[in-house]
C-alpha cells in the first residue's frame, strides 16, 4: 500500500489548514514533501509555481518553517543560538531575539537558557520561535503539541493561530486531534490509506457535508462535549 495515494490538493497563500486522519494515514508523508524530506515516486509539489523537485533541498529547507512533535532543539546551544541557527547558517545577520521570545509569549531572559532547563511547553515555544526566524511565509508543523498537556496544548494552538494571523503565513497542521482542527483551521483535509477523503471548512464538518468519515472524526469532540455538558447539569 502507498503511503500516499494519488493526492492532488491546491493551498491558498495565507491559508490554515489542518491535516488529520488516523496514524499511518499518510498525513506526516505528505507534510514532509513539501520541504523533501519525503520524494514522492510520482507526481509533484510545487511551491508558489515552483517545482520543489528542482530546487536545492538545503535553500528549501532553510526558506520553509518546520516545527517537529520532538521539538529538536540542540541541547549544546542555548535559546539565543537555537532561535538564530537557520539566519546564521544562511549568512543573514541574527534576528531579533527579544522580539522572538516575545512574539512566543517567553520572557527575554530566557534567551541565555539551555533547552534541558525548559518545560516541554517552553521548549515548542522556541521551536516555533526558530521555525520563525528565518521569514519563510510557510510554516509547516507536524503533531507540534501531541507531546504537551492539555492547557500548553491549548495554549500554544492558540498563539500559533495569532502568529499566522499576524505574519500573514500559510500554516500546514498535522494533528490527530479533530477538535484542535475545528478550533485552528480555515480547512480541514481528512485523510485515510494514503488518500484526502475529504476536504472541507471547520463548519462544513460540523455540518455533516464532508462525508463519512469526517462525521466520523468529528462525533468524537461533539460526543466528549456532549458529556461534559450531562456533567455539567
């Protein structure tokens, strides 16, 4: 079975989509092609009428922002170093780390911190806060807050939503969590053995018009909200 199957999908600049789907769907496949981490065997990706293929696969990656569920930090580098390491791989002068801290919602002083001192929350911050810095418009994130508790989780979906507003990005989210899809997105592909089985808005899937198997990832927020509500009475 292909880990991604005959996918054709078109994302508007400054668009927030979220990617869910059981795993082995495809969704983290199909999120690293974009930058060539994965090739696919057939087919292309283009970025802004630009074939990836034929691009080199470093400049991509350093003009794409990536946010990993492990975070990735380098233990040896403090915040500072972490943040500003794709500038300064490109020869670009250091961005602002004040400014980038703040923008996470970190105070500044933690600019001279090593990762291990961080929470797992404080630590994705300056993930997003790297992804950042180097002025890419997209931002691709896959499962950034899988690892985290529920209120960092919420959280940080909602700074990323503001970052996205404010910076004006296209935002790829993979997650398997349906609810942080309905809360962050602007459309919301569902896929399932390698293959968008549907493609529709937070509200179409609330409405039932996305098919299936959206309405079936769907009921479990609507069911858990629900309950919480009997609880509540």
């Amino acid at each position: 079975m292909s880990a991604v199957d005959a996918v054709s999908v078109e994302i508007d600049g400054g668009t927030f989509v979220a990617l869910v789907g059981a795993s082995g769907s495809g969704k983290s496949t199909l999120l690293r092609m974009a930058n060539r981490l994965e090739r696919p065997d057939e087919g292309h990706v283009f970025i802004e009428g630009e074939d990836v293929a034929a691009l080199d696969p470093v400049r991509l990656r350093r003009s794409i922002g990536y946010v990993f569920q492990n975070v990735g930090l380098f233990p040896h580098m403090d915040v500072a170093e972490n943040i500003g390491l794709v500038p300064r791989l490109d020869g670009r002068p250091a961005p602002d780390i004040d400014a980038a801290l703040t923008r996470v919602g970190l105070p500044t002083n933690y600019a001279t911190r090593m990762p291990a001192t961080l929470s797992g929350g404080e630590q994705q911050r300056v993930g997003i806060a790297r992804a950042l810095a180097g002025e890419g418009r997209l931002l691709l994130m896959d499962e950034p807050f899988g690892a985290l508790d529920p209120l960092t989780r919420d959280q940080l979906g909602k700074t990323t939503r503001a970052l996205h507003d404010a910076l004006g990005l296209t935002t790829i989210l993979v997650t398997h969590d349906m609810a942080e899809a309905l809360l962050l997105a602007d459309r919301i592909l569902v896929m399932e053995r390698g293959r968008i089985v549907a493609d529709a808005s937070p509200r179409e899937m609330l409405n039932g018009l996305a098919g299936p198997e959206a309405a079936a990832l769907v009921a479990v927020p609507r069911d858990q909200a629900a309950k919480l509500a009997d609880l509540s009475r």
